[in-house]
C-alpha cells in the first residue's frame, strides 16, 4: 500500500471518529436534558400538588387548576423520562465506546505500536474500523446524518509528540477538569441537601411553635425535593465519576512523570510499553465508566 493510500485511510478512520463523537454528544445532550427536565417537573409536582391542597378550601376553582396543573406535570414525568431510559443511555455509552476506540486506534497506529508495528499498519486499521462498526451495527442510522468535522489529523511523529498530543492534553484538558467540576457538582448537590435539611428544621420549628397545620404540609414537599434532587445527582454519578476521572487523571500523571525522568533515547520496546500503558489506562477508565453507567 502506498504512502498516499495510508494517508487516505487514516484520515477516513479519522473523519468516522469525528462522526461517532458527535453522535454520542448528542445522545449525552438528549439523556441530560430528559433527566434535568425530569428533576424541575417533579420538584414542580411536588409544589402544585400542596399548593392545591391548601388552596383548595378557600378558593376551589384555583386549587382545581393547581391540582390539575399537579397531575399534568407528574404525567409528564413517564414521557420525559422516556429520552433518558435504559435503552438511549445504552446506546449512547456505547456509541461513545466505538468513538473513543477508535481515537486510540489512530494514536496507537500513527505511533506504530501494538497491533500496528506490522508490515501492514493501515490494513490493520481499516479491519479494525470494519470490526467496530459491525459490532455498532444497530448504532449507525444514529450517525448518517452527521458529517465529520473539519479539524486537522494529530501531530504525532514520534514519542516526544505523542506525549504532548495525547498525553498531557489528554491530562490538562480533560481529566483534571472533569475531576474538578464532577467534584464541584458533588458539593453542589451536598450543599442542597443541607439547605434543605435546614428548610425542613425551621419549617417543623415554626409549625410546632405556632400550630400552622399549613406550614407543616410543606415540610414533606422539601422532602419530596430534597429526594428528587439525590435522585438525580444518583442518576447522574457525579460521586463516581469524580473518583474515576480523579483515578485516571493520577494514572496519567504517573506515566508522564516517568517519562520525564527517563534518561537517553528510549528503545523501541520502550517505547511501545510506554505507549501501550498510557493507551491502557485510557481504556480501563472507558470501560469502567461503560459498565458503571449500563449497570443499572
């Protein structure tokens, strides 16, 4: 095969990595939506369903409006959730999987390593392409209507490259900030329950002290809220994802840090291992996140 017919098929496997991106970003962007959606209808159900109740006595065409709006918004909840079921969140961690496979296949190829230190590297990539589109067949009518984006191959021509492309963007760009807003998102959710909790404290105390049967019936809707809200942070596994994206971004470090100590011009079996590691530690976390994530 030519240099030119190399040249050819890695940009083609490229292109395709760019597609099946694309595709789980906007399957993530449905899931989210459906689940952010899904949090304010029922905090909204939580509201109208008390606010008719206590409404209802004194002004029933009102309460009855507020009841009806309280089970409209709850019957929404099934629809909404619809979007973000187990069968769209399979198919987008699995779409995101093909993406990320075949980003690793183009760094490992253009860095001759692995399965591609033959005589035959590009061969090799296009079967690899083929295997994992026919093992995402059922995924790819997700991906016909995307198109590649136009961005330039990696610069990857050696080893001193591939750890300033892959390596340290892969650390400063991706996994410390992912560490870091998973965790900002843990102490949000932390400090909503507390507030919460506080609500609940001095709605009980103001109740108590002065016999409002009224105030007492919202003390279960912060309650309802306060469960919902951890419902969702569950859902979206802010806490595990923060542990796993904090565990890789150390891995990473590790290997950069050895790297940086080495002395000399590694050797070529070196080099593969130190490649292959990097390539390794990439990989475990995808596939960590796929079965925490398909679990359920």
């Amino acid at each position: 095969m030519t240099q030119t017919s190399e040249d050819t098929v890695l940009r083609r496997v490229w292109d395709k990595q760019s597609v099946w991106s694309q595709a789980a970003n906007r399957s993530k962007t449905s899931v989210d939506r459906a689940r952010t959606a899904a949090l304010a209808v029922g905090v909204l159900t939580a509201v109208l369903a008390t606010a008719a109740a206590q409404t209802m006595p004194d002004h029933r065409t009102m309460g009855q409006l507020l009841a009806c709006a309280a089970a409209l918004a709850a019957g929404c909840t099934p629809l909404i959730m619809r979007s973000a079921g187990p069968e769209t969140v399979n198919a987008w961690i699995r779409t995101r999987a093909v993406s990320e496979a075949l980003k690793a296949e183009v760094y490992l190829y253009m860095t001759r390593t692995g399965v591609y230190g033959t005589a035959a590297p590009a061969i090799t990539l296009m079967e690899r392409l083929d295997q994992y589109q026919t093992d995402a067949a059922d995924l790819i009518p997700g991906t016909t209507s995307l198109t590649a984006a136009d961005r330039p191959l990696p610069n990857i021509t050696g080893l001193d490259s591939y750890v300033e492309h892959r390596l340290r963007r892969q650390l400063h760009t991706y996994y410390r900030p992912k560490a870091e807003l998973m965790q900002s998102r843990v102490r949000t959710v932390k400090r909503i329950e507390l507030l919460l909790g506080l609500l609940s404290a001095v709605l009980a105390a103001v109740s108590a002290g002065y016999a409002l049967q009224s105030v007492a019936s919202w003390i279960s809707v912060v309650a309802s809220i306060n469960a919902t809200v951890i419902a969702h942070a569950t859902a979206q596994r802010y806490a595990y994802q923060h542990l796993e994206f904090t565990r890789t971004a150390h891995e990473l470090e590790r290997l950069l840090g050895r790297w940086e100590q080495q002395q000399g011009e590694p050797s070529a079996h070196l080099a593969e291992e130190f490649v292959s590691d990097c390539e390794a530690v990439i990989s475990i976390q995808n596939e960590a996140w796929m079965i925490r994530w398909t679990r359920d």
